[in-house]
C-alpha cells in the first residue's frame, strides 16, 4: 500500500499484508516484522495464529506448514494453560480479560508486535526452506552452537551428536533451522534486553494474572497442578496446529525437560510485572485467600494442627504487621519491599508458632508432649490435649508414605510425547525409527507390569494431606486442644515455653547472595527439620526456602530484643 | 545454586534407573518391567558422553527381567535380544554372546549354533577389530558345540560298532566336526585366561585321536604358564591326563605339588598323601605328612573318614617305626591350640561314634597319638568300642595305651 521500501531480500516493491497486520514482500515471500499499527484493541487471542496459516499459498512447499512466529507459539501455549485453569474453577474473565491485556503488554515491549517499528532491521530469519547461498552469504549470522549455547540448558537438547554434525554440513544441504520464522533470532537475542519469553515465564504470566484477580490458587499449588498435569506445560507444544512445524531450533524454545521451581516463576513474575509498567495490584485484604491469615487456616488443616492454633499465627502475624494491606499488596518495580511469597510465609508463621509454643528443640516438646499425656490421663470432660508425640507419629507415617509415593511418580514421569521430534531433515528418519523401537519396547515392558498400571491423573485437589475427624483413631488432631501446653498467667493463657531460640542472628544480605539464611540440616535440631520437611513437601520447595522466611519473621518478632543485642555488643567492642 | 534440585529428565531417570535396580535385587520382576517401562524413552536423548548409556542399562536390565519375569518366554527374550543387537554396534558381539547362552540355558543348542555362526560372519568396519576378544570367544564357542556334536556323533558311533557294523558317514561327520572344533578350541586358549571347558574339550579330541604329544604340551602350557591367572583346575587336568597316559609317579606327584600350594583343601590331596606315603624318599614322605594335616585343617574335611584314615595309617607307621616323630611334633605345633576344640571334642566323639563308627575310629586314633590316652575323644569312643565289643576298637585301645609315652614326647 503505502509502503515504499525496498524489499530486502529480493529488492522489488510489492508488499502485501497478512491479516495479522505484517508486511510480506509478494514476490519472495519475506516477512518482516513491521506492521502497521494496530489501531483496534479488540483482542483476539487465535487471530494472528489464523491469518498467518491462511496465508501465502505458496508456502505449500515447506510440507504444508506455514509461517509462523514464536510469540505466537507462546501465545497459543498461554491460551491452553488459561483453558486449564478455568476448569480447575479460575473465572473466565482471565482469559477474556486479563491475561490477553497482559500479553498484548509484552508484546508491545517487548516490540514484537503492536508497534510502529520493531528494533533492528528487518529480520532475515532462517525459516525452512532457506537456500544454502543465502546462509553462507551473511557473516554475522551465529553458528548454530553458539546459538544452542546462549539459552539456558535445558536438558541434554545441545548434545544431540547428530544434530551437531549437521551444523557442519549447512553449506552442502538444506539443513531446518527452525520451524518458525524467528527461531533463531529468539535464541540471538540477549536475555537482559526486553525479557525474552520462555516456558517458565508462560507460568510466570499465569500466576501474575492469577494474583491479579486474587484468585485462591497460590502460587505452589500452580506449580503443582503443572507438574500434576492439570495444567499444561510439558509437550504442550503438540497442541499446536499442524501447519505450524515444529523443528530445529524451536525444540530448544518450547520443549522443555525440567519442571520449573518456585523460586524461579516468582522472580520472573516480579520481572514481568516491573517490566510492562503494571500499577500497583489489587489489594489483598483480610479477606483474600492469599492473606497469612487464611492460608495459615489452609496450613494448619492440612499439617494436621490443632484450630487453636490459628489464634496463635494470627497474633504473630497481627504483630510484625505482615497482614497490612500495604505489606501484601504488590507494587510493581518497588525495590525496596521484599517480595511477598504468600504460602510460604504463611507455612513460615506457622512454624515460628510451633517454636514459640514447642521450642523444638528435640527435648523440650517431647517432655511437653509427656506432660500432655499425663493431663489427659486425667481429662475427661475437655476434648482431649494435643500431645506432640502422637502427632509427629500420625504425621510423620503419612508424610513418608506421600513422600514415597512422590519419589516413585517422579521416576516414572513420562517426558517425551507422542509427536516425534526432530532436528532436521537428515535426522528424522533416525528419530522415527529411534521412536518406534521405544514404542516396541514400551509395550513389551507394560505388558510385563502386571496388574500395576499407570494410575489415572488423580484429580486437582487444593488439599494433599487429609485428616478425617470421622476416623476414631484419634489420628485427627484438629480439634484437640493446647490446654496441654499452656497455662494461666494473670488470667492469661500464655505458653508454658519460655525460651526462644532464633534460626539465625544475623540475616545475609539477600541481594548479594540470594538467601537470608543458609539452612543446613546437621546445624538444627530434628524437630524444626521435620517440620520444615512437612511444609516443604506440601509446598514442593526446598526447606531452606521456607528457613528464609522464618528467618525474616523472626527477625521482625524479636526486632527490639535484637537491636538491644547488638547495641550492646558494638558497645562493648569499643 | 537453586537449580540443583530442579527435577529434570536427567535426574528423574537416574532416579528411575535406581528403582529398577532395587526391584532387580529384590526379584520384584513386575515392579523392575514397570520401571523400566518408563526408562525406555532416555534411548531418544544423546548419552554420548556419559560412560554407561541408557542402551546398555536397558539391555542389561531388560535381560533380567524377561529371563526371570514368569510370563515371558523364550521367544520374547530373543526378540528383544535381536532389538538390542541393532542398538549398539560396539556392544554387538557381546549381545550375541549373552543370547547364545541363554539359548544354552535353554537348551536351544542348535538357535545359538546359528547365533554364533551369524555373528561369526559379522563385520562393521574398525569394529571388527576393536571387538575382536569378542570374536574369539564367539568362535570358542561354536567349536564348544562342534565338540559337542562330534561327542554325539562318536557315541552313536560307539553304539554302531558294537552292534556290528560300521557306519563310514557317521564317522566322516564325526572328522569333520572334529576338524572345525579343534580350530577354534586351540585359538582360544591360546590367549591367557581361564578356559577350562575349552581345554577339557581339545585335550579330549586330542586323545581320541592319538596326539598325545600335543595334549601334554597345551596342558602344561595352561597349568605353568605364567601368562594365565592361577587355576587349580589346570593342574587337575594336567594330573589325570598324566594318570590317564599311566606317567610315573614322579611326574604325578609334581603335577599335585602346585595344586597343594593352590588349594590346600582340594580332594585330589588324599591321591596325593597315598602317593606320598608310599615314596621312598623321606621328603616325599614328609611332604605327606604336611599335605594331610593341611587338608584336616579345613571344615569341609572334618567328617571324610578316607582322610582321617590316611592320617591314621601315616601316624601309626610313624609311631610304631619310632622315627620321624619330630614330624608329628612339628605339624601339631601350630595345631595343638585350636585342633583339640575343633575335632576332638566330647560332643564331637558322640556325633562321630553314632553316625559313623569308622570315623571315629581313625580319629580316635590320631587323637589317641597326639593328645593321649586320657583325651575326652579318644577315651569316649574306645569305651564306646570296647562296650560294643568290637575288635578293632580294643585293639585300638591297646595300640594306643602301649604307644602313650610317644604322646608326651610329641605335646612336650
């Protein structure tokens, strides 16, 4: 139409425009990345993906596939994982609403799309059928390692020999770059600029929209679901449509053989949000689900805890202030508050109560335990005391037998999925040969599994642990009382603990080496490890990561006493 | 930093890997297939650097499992051994090798015959070269079943004759599987090692066939060279050959020197001590002494009445010649500590005397000698003996009390 430049590739002026807004030059069949301006706001999340598979006839001989960007993979993958969540109950306005103007955000940041000009020149992607003198001719291209070296290693991908040996022969064949036009670009790119997407970051983009809306999934119980299946991720990308083919450097981008940590998907998230400029969320109140106060309630029912201990994590929670509207509320690019991680603050408080009633000192709660035994010989009327011991026993057998049958199902985790996936051309007919040996193999072995088949995907549940009251073994500790363990001061019921002792004494400078802490097993008593194991368990993070937390609400507990402390010892090192 | 714990694919198959190895030991052979069920898909990652890949473990492991698990059969095995061999062109005649013997465990002599000779004809390049270890043993074994055939072919010659006529094609067969055993057989143990069955077999059709000569000479050469690990079997052989071609004692003897050296507690030692016992020569005779106190001190000779009898008989000639106690002193030396507990004891004499009365005699005997007259074993069954009124027992007795004196001079 209106635009005049001269196409790069084969220098002729004859642009047309696919529906998805972009430029391609009519005679080679060059897309560039510029589009016109997007002037509608009206979002709909397939569009680019249709348009661009309508495209160019001609596009016929690269086996029937089509052009096809990796934002658009993204967004398709971003478009199953919402899918997923509004089954597991999430309102629909996530992804009508909220998730599809987040995205549009990072697509217009990240200049991908939605913008007058995107950075650089015109790209000259690698796509499939890409002739050999073109891909000698440019000098700065990057050799194909360099380009596998540059993103994070995700599973063995680059040391596939064959691949690598065909990196050699570019110049003789047609070797398959990538399936999609900027494939190679994505991996090019360096990470510091304009936060380049990955798979993890889908999930990223998940949790900031789910917090966003306060939807009551935290942020573990997410990551729980992906690595339970309920929510897609691994090999999502065989949800594709056909047309868009999958190959080369595409499996380094959405073929993924890790499952993403806690740790990971939060930071990112904070990224995320600095990033698109969002303003500061909605507010978590009293009444959100994420506020300490009810996770604790969630916590507590599932460890196994007495009800009476709520008031004890609401009091704690009530005095180093971490249940104020403004410590919980996210403020995007806010450097100075530490970033909230809502579950395992809530597990944190939960544990301090346990050190403050308990001391957990591998002695004291054992005697205490004994002292509660003895009462409750005696107690008829009262429900019956809370005894440490019987609890640690009921839970401990439970945990192990969970914790058991988690090692087993992360053994036999499935990775690879049904569609075959290659490198190139030349290594297709070895992968499929490879896959149908598998396929062989896989079934001779099943048939010798006996009875044990694969269990069915257990059904999403919020609750791993679960205790009935219904059971008349007493394995149920909910509604048993602390009597047992307090006693009356000045008409007060105050712990019969007296002591304290603090995980650490001086917190580590997080931003230098990342933790507050440094949690090593051997240092602490066994009763906070198996609690903290209890916790780390239900939450699927390390014990060390729940150890911060404690750390830094300790620290905001006993501030005073601590600041008296030091004050005192700097004195006298004068 | 905190990626370490990351559950990645590496780690979710090691972790995979070790459940199927603690459902191997444990013989779970259902729990070890639904393991490996979800190990196989790692043959679709590059393991190139790692020392022992996913191919190995799963031939390895899979192996196992379809031998023991019982709803496989024979025909699964070997369809998933033929899928192995096509898995690793490095580990291809080592494949065929564990499928020929399983076939032979099987019974299925004439599939690994067809194993082997397939794989004989194998060829794969600076393979062929590397893997030529393999290759040898791979034709040892095809002559192991031309002996084999051979053997069967001699037998049926064997009946043929004595039933009056000759049979010439049996017998051309026979050559000829002769002919292609026999090379095979002497390439092999060629190559130090251990190789037993391969010796026993050549040495046979050696025989058969007159060449003595060269039978001798590859037995000496697997017992005495030194190039082969020690191997108490090559000095068996090398003695019952020498036996078998009626050789002179003298060279019996050396040949069951070494196997004494070896294995103090091998049963040709009773041949040995007879043999010694009755040389002229006083150190042969010494030597005897030495090899049947050795052979008594291991557990497995405490009941062998043949051996205390041996022991018995060299004793009392010693006693009763008056000379060479000091050799009786001098083995029971390191003896008399823990010998009288070990043989001679109370509970043993009963044991002895109900289950076996011409063991307790010798012993009673050498008990007699050595500990003397008022030992608990020695007094328990010759009063046993004398109360049932058998002769040898009084005569014992008697033997015994007149040669008392002997004891003191022995235990002093």
């Amino acid at each position: 139409r209106d635009f005049n430049e001269r196409c790069a590739q084969c220098s002729e002026v004859n642009w047309g425009l696919t529906d998805g807004g972009r430029f391609y030059c009519r005679s080679c069949h060059n897309v560039t990345e510029r589009t016109r301006e997007v002037v509608n706001t009206d979002f709909i999340t397939n569009s680019r993906v249709q348009t661009i598979s309508k495209g160019s006839r001609k596009q016929e001989k690269n086996g029937g596939g089509s052009e096809w960007y990796i934002c658009e993979g993204f967004q398709l993958v971003l478009k199953k994982q919402v899918e997923a969540l509004e089954a597991l109950g999430v309102s629909s306005q996530m992804k009508d609403e909220i998730l599809c103007n987040f995205w549009r955000c990072y697509l217009q940041k990240s200049k991908q799309a939605y913008c007058k000009r995107p950075a650089g020149k015109a790209v000259k992607a690698l796509s499939v059928c890409e002739s050999s003198t073109d891909v000698d001719s440019d000098p700065e291209r990057p050799s194909l390692l360099h380009l596998l070296s540059l993103s994070e290693s995700e599973g063995d991908l680059q040391t596939d020999c064959s691949f690598a040996s065909s990196v050699s022969k570019v110049s003789e064949s047609t070797s398959v770059y990538s399936g999609s036009v900027d494939g190679s670009l994505y991996l090019m790119k360096s990470q510091k600029e304009k936060l380049r997407m990955t798979m993890p970051m889908t999930l990223s983009f998940c949790y900031m929209t789910l917090l966003w809306m306060r939807e009551p999934i935290t942020l573990s119980e997410l990551l729980r679901y992906v690595v339970e299946g309920h929510i897609p991720y691994l090999n999502v990308f065989q949800h594709f449509p056909e047309k868009m083919k999958l190959c080369g450097l595409d499996l380094k981008i959405f073929c993924v053989e890790s499952w993403p940590v806690y740790e990971e998907v939060f930071n990112k998230m904070h990224e995320l949000a600095a990033f698109l400029d969002l303003p500061r969320f909605p507010d978590i109140t009293e009444s959100c689900f994420l506020h300490p106060d009810m996770l604790c309630m969630k916590y507590l029912m599932e460890a196994n805890l007495p009800d009476e201990l709520h008031n004890w994590t609401c009091r704690v929670v009530k005095k180093i202030g971490i249940g104020e509207v403004d410590f919980l509320t996210l403020v995007p690019g806010n450097k100075s508050t530490r970033k909230v991680k809502y579950d395992v603050l809530a597990a944190a408080v939960i544990v301090v109560v346990l050190k403050l009633l308990f001391l957990l000192d591998d002695h004291y709660e054992w005697l205490l335990s004994e002292h509660a035994e003895e009462r409750n010989k005696n107690n008829t009327e009262d429900g019956p005391y809370f005894e440490f011991k019987k609890w640690y026993e009921v839970v401990k057998h439970s945990l192990d037998v969970q914790q058991k049958k988690l090692d087993e199902e992360r053994a036999k985790y499935l990775w690879r999925c049904e569609k075959p996936l290659f490198y190139s051309v030349k290594n297709k007919a070895k992968v499929l040969k490879r896959r149908q040996m598998v396929v062989n193999l896989q079934n001779q072995f099943g048939k010798l599994s006996g009875s044990v088949q694969r269990a069915e995907k257990p059904n999403p549940s919020s609750f791993q642990l679960s205790w009935s009251e219904k059971n008349t073994d007493g394995s149920c500790f909910h509604r048993h009382s602390l009597k047992g363990i307090l006693q009356e001061k000045r008409g007060l019921l105050t712990a019969m603990n007296p002591d304290y002792w603090l995980c650490t004494v001086k917190l580590c400078n997080e931003k230098l080496c990342g933790h507050l802490a440094h949690y090593k097993e051997v240092e602490f008593p066994q009763s906070y490890h198996f609690v903290l194991g209890l916790f780390s368990f239900l939450l699927r993070v390390q014990p060390s990561y729940i150890h911060d937390e404690v750390c830094m609400i300790e620290h905001k507990l006993f501030n005073k006493k601590l600041y008296k402390k030091l004050k005192y010892n700097t004195v006298l090192r004068k | 930093s905190s990626n370490e714990h990351k559950l990645n694919f590496k780690k979710s198959k090691e972790a995979c890997l070790s459940f199927i190895q603690d459902a191997l030991l444990q013989k779970e052979w259902k729990r070890a297939a639904e393991f490996l069920t979800c190990y196989i898909e790692s043959l679709e990652k590059d393991y190139s650097r790692e020392h022992i890949g996913p191919s190995e473990m799963i031939w390895r492991t899979g192996a196992e499992i379809l031998w023991h698990h019982s709803q496989s059969s024979m025909k699964e095995f070997s369809c998933f051994m033929e899928q192995m061999k096509t898995l690793g062109v490095k580990r291809y005649l080592k494949v065929c090798l564990e499928h020929v013997f399983h076939l032979l465990c099987n019974g299925q002599i004439d599939e690994a015959y067809q194993n082997l000779s397939l794989a004989e004809s194998w060829r794969f390049g600076e393979q062929t070269a590397i893997q030529d270890k393999e290759m040898k043993l791979i034709q040892a074994y095809r002559g192991l079943l031309d002996y084999y055939s051979w053997f069967k072919q001699k037998s049926i010659l064997l009946e043929h004759s004595e039933d009056g006529f000759s049979d010439s094609a049996v017998e051309q067969e026979m050559h000829g599987y002769f002919r292609k055993a026999a090379v095979n057989l002497k390439e092999i143990i060629k190559i130090p090692g251990v190789w037993d069955i391969f010796v026993k077999c050549y040495v046979d059709l050696l025989e058969f066939y007159g060449d003595h000569n060269e039978a001798r000479q590859v037995l000496n050469e697997y017992a005495y060279n030194s190039k082969f690990p020690a191997n108490p079997n090559a000095h068996v052989y090398l003695y019952q050959f020498l036996k078998r071609q009626r050789e002179p004692k003298k060279s019996l003897i050396s040949a069951l020197k070494i196997l004494h050296d070896i294995v103090p507690s091998h049963e040709l030692m009773i041949d040995f001590n007879t043999m010694l016992q009755k040389s002229k020569k006083r150190k042969k005779r010494r030597l005897g002494l030495e090899v049947i106190f050795a052979a008594l001190d291991y557990a497995g000779w405490k009941e062998n009445a043949k051996a205390w009898s041996c022991l018995a008989r060299q004793v009392k000639q010693i006693v009763i010649s008056e000379k060479h106690l000091d050799w009786i002193k001098q083995e029971w030396n390191s003896r008399k500590d823990w010998w009288p507990a070990f043989h001679f004891s109370r509970y043993l004499a009963k044991r002895n005397w109900q289950e076996n009365k011409s063991l307790s005699y010798e012993k009673a005997l050498v008990a007699g000698i050595l500990l003397g007259k008022g030992c608990k074993y020695f007094k328990y069954v010759s009063h046993q003996g004398c109360k049932a009124q058998l002769k040898r027992f009084r005569m014992l007795k008697k033997f015994v009390n007149r040669h008392n004196p002997v004891y003191l001079r022995i235990s002093g």
